[in-house]
C-alpha cells in the first residue's frame, strides 16, 4: 500500500496525471527515511530537511509535522519488514496547462511509499568499494532534496560504467560529495568533512558520523577539502541513509591507503552498528 493524495491504495493503481509539474519540470522534493524494527531514524530531523528543501523551491509544506508522523506510521504499519525505507515526495502538483512560471493555484501531490531496507551485505563493509572521479556540474543549490536528478544519475552511471560504487564529485578543486552519498576522509588518523553548504546535501547519516566521533573521542574537522588531500587519504568513506557507512578503496582504480578498509573505519563501523542495536533495543 501507497499514499497518494489523501487515499492509501495499492502501488499498481497509482495513478498521476501527465501534467503534474514533478513529470513536466522535476518541480518537486523528496526524503528518504530508513526504519528500523518500525521505528523511523531520526524522524525530526528528516522532516526539517524536507521542510528546508520545500522553503527552498517556494513550495509550502501540505502536512504538520504531527501529520507527516501519524501518515508514515500508517505506511510503516500497512508493511511487514521490521526494517524499511519510507519515501516521501511532494511535487507542485498538476497544471492545465505546460508553463514554467508557477501555477497561482494548484493542489501539491503527495505520493508516500514504503520498501524493504537492504543494508549494505557483511562482504561490502568488509572488502569495500571502488570510487570514480568527476567534475561536479550540477547546479548550485544542491542542499535541497530535489526530485530533479538527472545530473546525479549521469554521473552515477559514470561510476557503473566503470565497475564502481559512486562518483567522488569535484568543484574547483574542492569535494563535494557523491551522487548519493557524503564523502568523508581520513588522514594521519584525523577525520576529514567537507563543510555544509549549498554545494552538498546535509545528510542525516553525515551528522551521526561526525556526532559518533566526538562521542568516542575520534579527531575530526570540518572544513573544505583539496582533490589533491582525497587523492593522498589513508582512507576514505562514503555514508548515506540506505548505505550508512562504507569504505572506499580505490579511487579511478588507484588503491586507497593500503587497498584495503582502514582501522578508522573499523572503528567507526562498529560504533555505527552499535548504534543501531541500541536504536533496535537489541
């Protein structure tokens, strides 16, 4: 079962109408939500960036946060995987007719599903990922979550096309991020963060990484990255809401560090997973 527009009906009979401007223009935002044993990870602060990234199109939030909470824990409950991943969007809904300028009334679409959460398998976090570079030419507001993506696919596909994970995206010879993903760096045992800005997406998993250092009592900064710094990393990770944390070991098929997932890493996995028992109760 989705929600689509105020109904909950089964995903084969959804149904939205040609001239919604999300099919028209990509004029619309979306949020992904990981659950574990049902309960939604860091709900507040999911829904604020969903809020931030609907101020940022103009585009005014149709649900209270209370609302936004009982309708995913509808979803939530109409599914039965304990762990799921609950996908939010809202576009600015259907026109009469094809116009860039917005409609000065039109109703926003709601679409809300719900899928299994596959987490990355044991082997990955053990044998790690490989990575591509690109230049990253995407627009300029990539803080908002918007359901225009079709640069970030591209560049993505870059990185299948190469037998790789994800794109490591640079602007004027600094980091930004992944296709989907924010990119960390280590050296000399020191955690590395390119800083919030409108040039990345601030991501959920981004901030529990950098809040699970500081718990622990791993050295981080925050601060703008050189390509040449990613190049010479003892270690580098990719972290996302679906694939939380994972090691990156070669880099345009040059080896990270010693090839290999680092101790940093090592460490930093663990917390995460021990993080995720105490938010599972188990």
């Amino acid at each position: 079962m989705i929600y689509l527009n105020g109904e909950f009906i089964p995903l084969a009979e959804a149904r939205v109408p040609v001239m919604d401007r999300g099919f028209l223009f990509g004029d619309g935002v979306y949020e992904v939500i990981p659950v574990y044993a049902r309960r939604p990870f860091r709900l507040a602060e999911h829904l604020q960036r969903l809020e931030r990234s609907l101020a940022g199109i103009r585009l005014a939030n149709p649900h209270s946060v209370a609302e936004w909470t009982a309708l995913i824990g509808k979803i939530i409950d109409s599914e039965t995987s304990e762990d799921q991943q609950v996908y939010l969007q809202i576009s600015r809904g259907a026109d009469s007719k094809r116009n860039h300028a917005f409609p000065k009334t039109v109703v926003p679409t709601v679409f809300v599903m719900s899928e299994p959460l596959v987490t990355p398998p044991a082997e990955q976090s053990k044998l790690g990922i490989g990575a591509v570079s690109s230049a990253d030419n995407r627009w300029h507001r990539c803080d908002l979550k918007t359901t225009s993506l079709l640069a970030n696919c591209l560049l993505r596909q870059l990185a299948v096309e190469a037998g790789c994970a994800e794109p490591l995206l640079f602007r004027d010879g600094f980091l930004t991020e992944g296709a989907a993903s924010n990119i960390f760096v280590v050296k000399d045992g020191v955690l590395l963060a390119p800083p919030k800005n409108h040039l990345m997406l601030p991501g959920v998993t981004y901030d529990v990484i950098l809040e699970l250092a500081a718990a622990h009592g791993l050295a981080y900064q925050v601060r703008d990255i050189l390509e040449e710094e990613v190049r010479r990393a003892d270690e580098l990770w990719m972290t996302s809401s679906t694939k939380e944390v994972l090691p990156i070991v070669s880099l345009d098929g040059r080896p990270v560090g010693s090839g290999k997932p680092g101790p940093v890493f090592a460490d930093m996995h663990g917390w995460y997973q021990q993080f995720k028992r105490a938010i599972k109760g188990n």
